[in-house]
C-alpha cells in the first residue's frame, strides 16, 4: 500500500513539475496575452511537485517507486502498441470488409447487367415480332388493296363487256328493225302491185267472169233441186209405208225410244261409276303428290303420340327455336286429335321460299299419322269454270280419308287472293268453293296454306285459319346445323346406304344389272374428307347470311358434284370455300334479278377456271331446304 501511496505521489510531483516547467517556459507568452503589464508566475505546481519529491526521498521506497513508474510506462507503451495492433487489424478487417463489399457490388453491378442486356434482347425481340407483325399487316392490306383493284378492274371490264354488248344488241335490234321494215315494205308494195294487176285484170275481163258465174250459179241450182226432190220423194215413199203398216210402226217406235234410253242411260251410268270408281280408287287431278294408298292398302290410323316420340320425329328438322317447339307441339295436338275424335285445325305457312313450309307439313303429316296430299294454287287458274268441280271433288276425296287427311295447298296466293274487279269468274268461284269447304271445322281433313306473300290472301281465307306461322330465313346457328346435316348426307355418307345421294340402296337389280351391262356403276364412289372441321363450317354459315335451307342444300350438291368432279374425290376447304364463293355471288345475282340490278353484279370469284359444276339435290331428301 505504502509503494502505490509513493507511487501515486510520484506521479503527482512529475505532474507538478511538469505543469511547472511548462509554466515556466511559457507564462511569458500567457502572461503577455493575458495581463499585458508584465508576466505571471503560479508556483503552486512547482511546489507540489516538490513536496512529494522531497516525501518520496524520504522514503525507503524510493528507488522501487521509480521502478515501479518506470514498469507503468512500459506497461503503458505495450498496451499503446496492443491497441495499435489492434488498430491495425481493425484496419485490415475494414479493408477485407470494403473489398468484399466491392467483389458484392460488382458481383451486383454484372447481375445487373445481364438482366439488363436480357431485358434488351427481349424488348428487341419484341420490337422485331412487332415489326414483323406489323409488316405482315401492311402486306396484307397491300394484298387486299391489289385484290380490290383487281376486283374493280374485274369490274370495270365486265361493265365495259356489259356496254359492248348492249351497244352490239341495240345495234343487232336496230339491224333487224331496220331488215323487218324494208322486208314489210317490199310485201306491201308487192301486195299492191298484185292487187292492182288483178283488179286491171277482173276488169278487163269483167264480162267473160260474169258470164261464167252465172252458168255455174245456173248448175248449181239445178243439182239441188234435184237432191232435194229426190230426198223428199224417198221419205215421203217411206212415210206411207210406214204409216200403212200399223206394227212397223209400233216396233219402229220401240226401238228408237229404247235406244235413246240405252245412250242415255249409258253415258249417265258411266259418269257415275266413273266418279265413284275415281273417289275411291284414284287420285283427284289436283293432286301432286299424296301420301294416301288405295282402299286395299288401308290399315291401321293415327295412334297417340307422346312429345318424345315427336322429339325424335322432328329430330332431323331445322328450323329457328320457337317456330321448332311449335310445329312440334301441333304435331303432337294433331296426332291425338283424331283419336279423341276432336276436328282438325287448318294452319297458314308464311314466309319466304326454301324455309322448310312443304317439308314441315309433309313431316307434320307423317308425325301424326295422317296421309298427306299436295296440291298447287297454280293447277287452279287454267281450270276456269272447271275448278270448282275439282275442288269440291279433292274435298270429297279428303273426306273419304280414314286415317284423315291433311291437305296442304302450295302457293295459296294463286288463287285464294283478295276478291276484286279484275278476279275471273272460275276463280271466283274456286274462292267460294274453298271458303264453303272450310267454313266449319272438319274431322276428317286440315288444311294447310303455303304461301310468300299472306298480304295478298283473301281476309275470309286468313279468318278461317286457325295457326299462322312465319317460316323466318335461317340464323347463324340454324345455317351451321343444316350444314352439318347435308354434309352428313352429301359427303360424309354418299355412296352408302345412310346417304342423301348416290345411294346404293335406291336402284333396283333389275336397273343394276342394266348399268353393269353397260359398263357403268350402280352406286357412287364413297367421299374421302380431309382437314374439314367446325370452324371451316363456321365460316361457311357467315358466309351464307340470307341463304334459305333450300339455298344450302344445293350447295353443299354442288360441293358433292365438285368432289365427284375430280380426279380423287377427295373433299377438301378449297372445294368448299369456292363452291361457297360462287354460291354466294349466285345468290347474289338472284337477288339483283329480283329488284332489276343484275347488270350491276360481276363475277367475284378469284379464279373463275376453277368453279365447279352445280347440281341439284335429289328429290325427297330430308333437311331444311324443301317448301
């Protein structure tokens, strides 16, 4: 205790007299800066410092306390250097750390950049999908553009051809006028020449002539005189005859009156059995087409019909969603009407042609088990006044039906129209005829009127008419499924037994045999298909918009008849889409020949070289497309 209490005061006296020495070297200049009359000198230091010498001296201690300082300041100087070595280190674990951090920001910075140059190869490469995209957009303008200047070109010609040719007609016309004046002319100028030769003629000769006619008038005469006594005096020679003898006269008598009776009641009789004979065993003349078999082919008669049963009846019939539902709920109405012994409801079909009218009501018959029978308003007009006797006979066949009848009468409008000054007298009374037929309603038959144009009928007619329905042109999704229909039909299934056309099963054998005699085929080829699908038929139906079903089914004949017409039978989209093409501008045409403009319509087709051959569907076939 007593070396750290020395040691202690060793330090405070080396203080002290450091801190006086340093007074001492330096209290002028303090002094001098701070008391400027002289310098001053605090000894306080000083005499501390040599206070605790003097006590250190004192002490027995004194040479240890100096070791003892001497070992703190080397203490002191090692714990300097530890702490420099420290430093040091301190400093190089900074340096590693700021090198690391710098190998990290690099390490980041080239990251970066490659994301950065990713980023770029992507924005160029999206840069060069946009050009090229955008390139191949111009190009495809340009080729529409060329197309279009094609097609005005195309245009243009055929209006120039079109002008050339009514140049060249008018022309021919004017020619002909011209030949047909001076040929009228020439005949008349020759027909006065001979008629002035021959009145110079009669009258130089007029009495040479007149003579003449008098000696032949004079013969004359005398020849009939002489015919006439002559037939006189014979009748006369056998009236007396007759009259002398009582009995010749009696069977004279007798025989002729049994004779005239005989005519008489002949041709009354053949009349009769002949209209009993035709109402029971033959076909009114009216009719078109019936359903209807003779008596001895009669069986059975309309059952009830459940509305799956119609279901599946209609199942093959396109027709738009409401008018589909209710054509088949009257399917069913009139299937059971019969068996409830209820009367039958007379239908008005309206609408523009090929909607499906004559197959709906050929179908309507057939789902609820009544015959059928098709007539033409047009048959009606040339009958004059003999149509009202076939009307009333066609009704009367109509009632001798015993399953029912319904009777669908084609292009009501042709004489069921609206009575006026201008109507004739036959169909007048052809009016009467129908509207007395149909005034009350009948168990045995329903009528059904087709027709395009309802504005033109008769009120009275349209009053009698229990269901008007519209047979509206087909939608989009309608003209897709009657596509896939006769495709089905057409392409997919020709050749088989399941086909609309070309079917093996609609020849006899006897016919097979002729067509093999000759070298030719009893069924036709069966149709590959490649690379047909929805979205092409798609395509099809937009392309058609104002198409009828009966427009679609000759074309997808055509489409047939443009397969069969090549060398592999194979149906492709370009056969489709051409004969889709020329379908459309043919349609088109049709339209313009309705409303006097087809001078306006060209040809759009791309390549007019390669258009197909068109063909009509065979008759009878089911789908949307009949009236």
């Amino acid at each position: 205790m007593a070396l750290r209490r020395l040691a202690g005061q060793w330090r405070v006296a080396s203080t002290g007299l450091a801190a006086g020495l340093a007074a001492t070297g330096l209290g002028v200049g303090v002094a001098y800066c701070e008391d400027p009359r002289g310098p001053s000198f605090d000894p306080e230091a000083l005499e501390r410092g040599a206070a605790a010498l003097r006590e250190i001296n004192k002490s027995p201690y004194a040479k240890k306390v100096i070791e003892l300082s001497k070992q703190q300041e080397i203490t002191k100087a090692q714990e300097a250097k530890t702490k420099q070595a420290e430093f040091e280190a301190y400093a190089k674990q900074s340096q590693v750390d700021v090198e690391k951090v710098r190998w990290e920001e690099q390490r980041k910075m080239r990251q970066q950049d490659a994301q950065t140059k990713a980023q770029l190869a992507q924005y160029e490469d999206e840069l060069a999908r946009k050009r090229a995209e955008f390139e191949h957009n111009k190009q495809r303008e340009r080729n529409a553009e060329l197309v279009q200047l094609q097609l005005e070109a195309g245009r243009k010609q055929e209006q120039e051809k079109l002008a050339i040719a009514a140049q060249i007609e008018a022309e021919r016309q004017q020619t002909e006028k011209f030949k047909a004046d001076l040929e009228k002319q020439v005949q008349r100028e020759k027909a006065l020449a001979e008629a002035e030769g021959r009145i110079k003629e009669n009258r130089e000769n007029e009495d040479v002539n007149r003579r003449q006619l008098q000696l032949k008038l004079e013969e004359d005469r005398k020849r009939l005189v002489e015919a006439i006594n002559s037939v006189f005096s014979n009748l006369g020679q056998g009236a007396a005859a007759l009259l002398t003898d009582r009995d010749r006269l009696v069977t004279s008598l007798f025989w002729v009156t049994a004779l005239a009776v005989g005519v008489y009641s002949a041709r009354e009789g053949t009349k009769v059995a002949g209209k009993a004979a035709e109402r029971w065993l033959g076909t009114p003349k009216l009719v078109r087409e019936t359903s209807r078999r003779k008596f001895w082919q009669r069986r059975g008669g309309p059952g009830e019909k459940s509305i799956e049963e119609v279901r599946r009846d209609f199942s093959d019939i396109i027709l738009p969603g409401q008018l589909h539902n209710h054509v088949r709920a009257l399917a069913a109405v009139t299937a059971n009407t019969k068996r409830h012994g209820a009367p039958f409801r007379h239908m008005l079909f309206y609408g523009p042609p090929g909607t499906g009218k004559t197959m709906a009501a050929k179908r309507l018959a057939r789902t609820s088990g009544l015959d059928y029978a098709i007539m033409s308003g047009g048959d009606v007009a040339p009958l004059g006044g003999g149509a009202v006797t076939q009307l009333h006979e066609l009704f009367d066949w109509a009632e001798g039906s015993r399953k029912g009848l319904l009777l669908f009468i084609d292009e009501a409008d042709a004489f069921l129209g609206q009575r006026g000054a201008n109507m004739s007298e036959g169909l007048r009374g052809a009016l009467n005829a129908v509207l007395f037929r149909t005034g009350d309603q009948s168990r045995d038959f329903a009528v059904v009127l087709a027709t395009n144009r309802p504005g033109d009928l008769d009120p009275a007619v349209i009053d009698r008419m229990d269901e008007a329905m519209e047979f509206d042109l087909p939608g989009l999704a309608e003209r897709e499924k009657i596509l896939k229909l006769y495709l089905d039909q057409y392409i997919v299934k020709a050749g088989t037994a399941e086909g609309g056309a070309g079917s093996s099963t609609r020849i006899g054998v006897l016919t097979r045999m002729g067509l093999f005699l000759r070298g030719r085929k009893g069924s036709a080829d069966v149709i590959a298909t490649r690379d047909i699908d929805d979205a092409l038929i798609q395509e099809a139906a937009e392309a058609t918009e104002g198409f009828s079903g009966r427009e679609l089914a000759k074309m997808v004949a055509s489409m047939q008849a443009a397969v069969y017409g090549s060398r592999d039978a194979v149906f492709t989209p370009e056969i489709m889409r051409s004969v889709v093409q020329v379908k459309v501008r043919e349609h088109l045409q049709r339209q313009a020949f309705a409303q006097g403009l087809h001078h306006r319509i060209v040809d759009v087709h791309p390549n007019p070289t390669q258009t197909p051959s068109t063909d009509e569907p065979s008759r009878g076939q089911t789908g949307s497309g009949s009236q």
